[in-house]
C-alpha cells in the first residue's frame, strides 16, 4: 500500500457508508419506484438518497478531493479527465438485489491515488455489517457502533475451494471457469459483498469475466488488498483504476484471497 495514512481514512469512510446505508434501508422491501438507466441497469430512490448524503459528507470532510459517483456519472457523464486522487461512490451496489428483496447489496466507497485504490469501506444496510481498511489492514464491525475485529483472508485451501458468482451466470460458463481457476464450489451472490466475504475469508475466489465499472470494485478492492488478498487481471497483471478515456469501465478481473 502506497501510504498507510491514507488507509486510514476508511474509518472516516466507514461512517459514512453507514449514514448512508440507515438512509437506504427504509426503502428496502417496499413499493420503491423503479427506473432504467440507459445501459438497463435499475436505478432507485435509495440509490440517489443515498448518493446526495455520501457526496455531501466527503465534500465535507475532503473537500480537497473530488468524487465519481455511479447515479451522478449515469446521468451527466464521467470526467473526462481526473487528478491522481479521487473517491469513487456506489450508493447502493446490487440494486437488482435490492430491488428483489435480497441481502445482497452494499454501500461503497473507495480512494485512488495514483491509479491504486489505497482506502475502502463497504457496508450491508440489510445486517448492519461494515468492512474498512486501516494501516494496520481490515476491521469489521458486525453493527453500527459495535465492536471491531480484525479480518484476514485465508490461504488457499487444499481442496474445495469456494469461488463466489454471479446470479446470472450460466452453467456451462461456471464449469468453464471452475476448470480455469481450480475451485470445486460455488455460490452465487450479488454486489462487492462477494469481494468483502473473500477478504474476511470466507470464500476464496471470484473471477469476473465481464463488464463492471470502478465504482463498483474500487472499495472491494481496496479492502481485499488490505486483507492480504489479490485483485488482477485474469493474467496477474495490474489492475488500474482513474480510465477517464474508457468512461472509467473495468476490464475482467479475478478477485483472490491468500
């Protein structure tokens, strides 16, 4: 990690995901109103009360550095340039979970430097878990306010390696990735929880051969990276982040544990 000062901000990032997530949780399990963006993803009214408490609280906090924001990119567009450190925001990250009725969504943020995202915090509005780097690596705390543990990834196990995927992921792709990876089990599971659930070692393994977009792996990556995981691209290379020129789209990735 490039600076362990800035690692520490995920405590601050920590707070804010959890205002965010109380703001959130109302609208969970409701008749919420519904609308599509233009790539058919769903946006909701959590997604943008969520948002307006998050951008104002950084703006508050960091005033000096500036945010992406999945809701606000949506409907104005990305940057076309960007300095070499900013917030990348999802307000709600799995919004076909929660627009379904399912746990499975988060609230994330994370901080670039440099093309490397060096803080994250993510939380679960529906358990009330929160997961954020510290220079130290990952804390989690099971609820707003409660106690905090460290989480570590685990080594990669011997034999039945557990690989997280996603609800809409065909048979025949998940065989061919199973051959490709080395896991024996599987789980599907939506949003950046599956990042946070290999960081705290409970799965090993999530390869993503498909479109994402920063804001949704920056936080999930930082926390992994900070659990001692891996997050590359399928080679092992480098993953980046701040591709103002690709509208800030991810390429594959393979999200590892120890």
């Amino acid at each position: 990690m490039s600076n362990p000062n800035l690692a520490d901000m995920g405590r601050d990032l920590a707070a804010i995901v959890e205002a965010a997530s109380q703001v959130i949780l109302p609208f969970w399990r409701t008749e919420l109103d519904v609308v599509r963006k233009a790539d058919e993803s769903p946006v909701t009214e959590a997604d943008r009360a969520g948002e307006r408490l998050i951008l104002a609280r950084l703006a508050e906090r960091f005033p000096e550095i500036p945010a992406i924001s999945e809701e606000h990119a949506s409907e104005f567009g990305t940057p076309d340039a960007i300095g070499p450190r900013f917030f990348l925001v999802d307000p709600v990250d799995g919004t076909k979970a929660f627009v379904r009725g399912d746990p499975n969504f988060t609230v994330n943020i994370g901080l670039i430097d440099n093309g490397a995202p060096v803080a994250g915090a993510i939380c679960a509005p529906a358990t009330g878990e929160v997961w954020f780097t510290t220079a130290s690596g990952v804390l989690k705390r099971e609820a707003p306010g409660g106690a905090e543990t460290a989480v570590r990834a685990r080594p990669w196990p011997r034999g039945r390696a557990l690989a997280l995927v996603s609800h809409t992921m065909k048979e025949e792709r998940a065989a061919e990735l199973a051959a490709e990876y080395g896991f024996d089990l599987r789980a599907p599971m939506d949003s950046s929880i599956k990042l946070v659930r290999i960081a705290e070692g409970a799965a090993d393994i999530y390869p993503r051969h498909g479109p994402t977009m920063e804001w949704d792996t920056a936080a999930g990556h930082a926390i992994l990276t900070a659990a001692g995981g891996k997050f590359t691209t399928p080679d092992g290379g480098a993953f980046t982040y701040g591709k103002a020129d690709q509208g800030f789209r991810n390429g594959w990735f393979v999200a590892r544990g120890g």
